[in-house]
C-alpha cells in the first residue's frame, strides 16, 4: 500500500515564481522527497506544473500598494482552498495571514530571506524619511508574531540569531548553490576573455558606480554587467561615469546565458557597500563565482573574508575605493596562475561544504519533525 504524501504549501505574494530559493531548492527539494508540493505566487503568469511543484497564479497586482492590500488575501484565500498541513510562507506581508493559519489548526513556517528592517533603510522607492520609523514598526510587528509560528527559517546565521531571542525553533538554511549547477570539472582558462563580470541587481548600494569607475583604471579589459537596473534611472547615472565605454550591457539572462558569462569571465566582481543588511549578508553570486572555478574581488566585510580569506578563493577591498578594486582585479588578471588556483580553492569549496546538499538536509529535518 503506497504511503500518502503530506500536502504542504509555500506562499509568496513579493517573489517570482521560479525564485531560486523558494522553487528551485526548496519546493522541488520536498517534491523528490515524497511531499505533494504546492506554491502560490502573484505574478500573473498562470498556474502550471513545474517538476511536480503545482504553482498557483493569483494574479498580479499593479503597484506596491494593491499588492500589500490585495495580493496578500488572495494569497490568503488561495492557500486555505489548498488545504495543507503545513504552510511555509515567504514574506512579511504575510505575517498576518500566517498568524491566521495557526489558528485554524494548520503548522506554520515563515521563511524571511532578508534582515528586513535593515533593508528597508536603503530601499530608495521608500521616502528618507519614513524609512527608520518604518524599519522601526516592522521589526516590532516581525518580533511580535515570531514566537507564535512554529519554526522560523533565515537565509543566513545573522538573521537567525536575532530569531532565536524570539523563537527557539529558529534555524539557518543557507542559500547555497545546487550542486547539479555546479561546474565540476577543471576550469578551461584557455577560454576565458580579458573579461571580468558582475551579475545581479544593478543598484547604486552594491557598489557599481565604484566598479564602473574601477575600469577607468584597467587598459584593456571589460566588464560584462549582467541584471536589472534599480531603479532605471541608475543606467544614466552609470553611462556618464568614464569606465562606462569598457562595459558590456548584457540586461536580464538566464541560467545557461550566466554559466557562458562566469566560463568567459577570468574574474567575479561582488563589491557591495556597507548599507542595510549587506554586512550579514551571503549573497548567491558569491557562490556561483566561486562554483564555477573563477576568483572573487569582493568587499571586506567581516563575514565575506571568513569565507573568501579561509578558503583562499580572492581579494576582498575596500567597496568604496575604486582604485583597490582595480589593483585588485589587475593583480588576478596579471597572474592566471595564482588567479586558476583561487578559482578551484572556490569550486571545491562549494563542493564539498557550501552547496543546497547539506542544507536541504535542515529543511527536510523541519518538515519530518512537524508533520511525523
């Protein structure tokens, strides 16, 4: 007689429907492992099956305002529909409704990604001066509602110790890379251009007007840029800065497009500065650069040389000095033997200690302890 799956739903009313962590690993993780996977998203896109994960549209909202107000209740509305055992939801404009699936009995998962309250501080669509009081009321709301969910995950240790004050059952699950994304074999440098790259969010507080005119500095080499411009107007800010001639404007790209990307590139650049929740933060590029063999020049905070000093795996600079971000990435570009060797510390890094593997492990414990 077959064993009958537990239903379990993810929710998000803010995120994209194949956001990495909350799909790729996290809800096609539980599908391999024998749970009936649901995901409510509000991107209006439509419902569709994706690698046995049933994804359910509610519809896209038109601005931050009817997304908050709307969105969130159908998100509501379509998870009780559902019926689950357990919902994991993934924002903290959910927190209300979260609270209200405990009350009907249900198990419940909030999953925060980000030091909220720090991040708002430098969200540039919030008004200067409503940031703080509104980091301020967050915070409180997030430590009200904390201890009555049932588990509480965090994308990082930072964030999870400040749940834990709060809530017992807190713990960290890392967004490391997928292992079947990595690159595992020996990196063919006889392939690679004189190249550098950053891929990501294209915003002024991750440091990439430092970065733009860090290539002032270097002759022959460009920058492969790839992601979105936030806001928009940040393009023109960076057009008129002198290293824009060097760059190559590669716009949104896929998957496949960014493993081309980081085969061509001799060096990755993550040089975010010292605002909000950057300091604590472990961004997924730094470990794809490092899972595709190829060295980082990154900022020097305290918890990113931990990581890129102990392993030996680049050059961490200061990310307000666009010339040590240059001398940095000319001393990689100048020696390909020592630039090699940094890139393969990295691979195997991830290979054997920062990869999805082990921290699916934590979240499969998760579920088991509360649906056995």
């Amino acid at each position: 007689m077959s064993q009958i799956k537990r239903k379990v739903c993810h929710l998000t009313s803010v995120h994209q429907r194949y956001d990495t962590r909350i799909l790729l690993k996290e809800c096609i993780s539980l599908f391999k492992n024998g749970y009936e996977v649901h995901l409510v998203v509000a991107d209006g896109k439509g419902d569709e099956n994706f690698k046995g994960v049933q994804i359910h549209d509610v519809g896209k909202s038109k601005g931050r305002f009817s997304r908050f107000f709307k969105s969130t209740k159908a998100v509501l509305q379509k998870g009780l529909e559902i019926d689950a055992e357990c919902y994991h939801f993934h924002d903290a404009e959910l927190i209300p409704y979260g609270i209200k699936f405990k009350k009907i009995g249900k198990k419940v998962i909030y999953d925060t990604h980000e030091d909220l309250p720090r991040q708002l501080m430098s969200k540039h669509y919030i008004n200067y001066f409503l940031r703080k009081p509104l980091a301020f009321i967050i915070e409180k709301y997030e430590d009200y509602a904390a201890n009555k969910f049932d588990f509480i995950i965090t994308a990082t240790p930072h964030i999870q110790k400040r749940f834990f004050e709060l809530n017992k059952a807190s713990i960290d699950i890392n967004n490391y890379p997928l292992l079947e994304e990595l690159n595992t074999e020996t990196v063919d440098w006889s392939l690679k251009k004189n190249e550098i790259c950053y891929v990501g969010a294209i915003t002024q507080i991750r440091g990439l007007t430092e970065v733009i005119d860090a290539m002032e500095y270097l002759n022959e080499t460009r920058l492969n840029l790839a992601g979105s411009f936030s806001p928009k107007s940040f393009k023109t800010t960076l057009e008129n800065r002198k290293g824009w001639h060097k760059t190559n404007v590669l716009g949104q790209i896929n998957r496949d497009q960014l493993k081309h990307v980081l085969r061509i590139s001799q060096v990755g650049i993550v040089t975010f500065l010292p605002f909000g929740n950057h300091t604590h933060s472990q961004p997924n590029k730094l470990f794809e650069y490092m899972s595709q063999g190829i060295p980082l020049v990154a900022s020097d905070f305290d918890l990113w040389k931990d990581i890129i000093v102990n392993v030996n795996c680049g050059i961490c600079v200061n990310p307000k000095n666009p010339k040590a971000i240059a001398e940095a990435i000319k001393t990689l570009l100048s020696d390909k033997a020592k630039a090699k060797q940094m890139g393969e510390n990295g691979r195997d890094a991830v290979l054997k200690k920062y990869n999805w593997e082990f921290e699916q492990k934590k979240l499969l414990n998760i579920y088991q302890e509360l649906l056995s």
